[in-house]
C-alpha cells in the first residue's frame, strides 16, 4: 500500500519542523539562561556545596563548618544576609 505524495510531503514538514523547535528553544536557552540546561542532579549538588554541605551516597551529608568557626556561625550568616 503506497501513501500519497502530499500525506509523505507534510509528514515531512511536520517532523523539520519539531526538529526545527527543538534546535530554536534549545539555542534560546543556551544563550540567555544556560542553567536551564543542567540536569536537577548538578544544580541539587551545586546548591548543596554552596550552602556548606559535604557528603556523598555513603556517608550522608554533612554541613562543613571550618576548623575554629563556633557551630551555627555560617547559619545566622546566611539568614542575616536575606
């Protein structure tokens, strides 16, 4: 069973142009806002080692405090910053 010229034809412009769509929001996205691009993994992990926290699948996570710093110190930093 042959399928007519024009059904092939827009089949075809209809796959171009979701691949067209595709290529577009992906290159808007590059330039104006590239962390929309990264995985959740990354930018959970990224957030995680900007806020002081240290760990991984075995240990567990862990809030880094430096040597000499009292407890709580890097907390009420980051709430008084807000």
């Amino acid at each position: 069973m042959k399928a007519e010229t024009w059904v092939l034809v827009v089949l075809a412009v209809l796959a171009g142009l979701s691949v067209l769509l595709y290529m577009a929001s992906y290159t808007y996205c590059l330039l104006t806002d590239k962390e929309a691009l990264r995985t959740e993994t990354y930018q959970i992990q990224r957030l995680a080692i900007e806020k002081g926290f240290v760990g991984d699948s075995l240990t567990g996570i862990l809030r880094y405090e430096a040597p000499g710093d009292q407890p709580g110190k890097q907390i009420a930093a980051a709430e008084d910053e807000k």
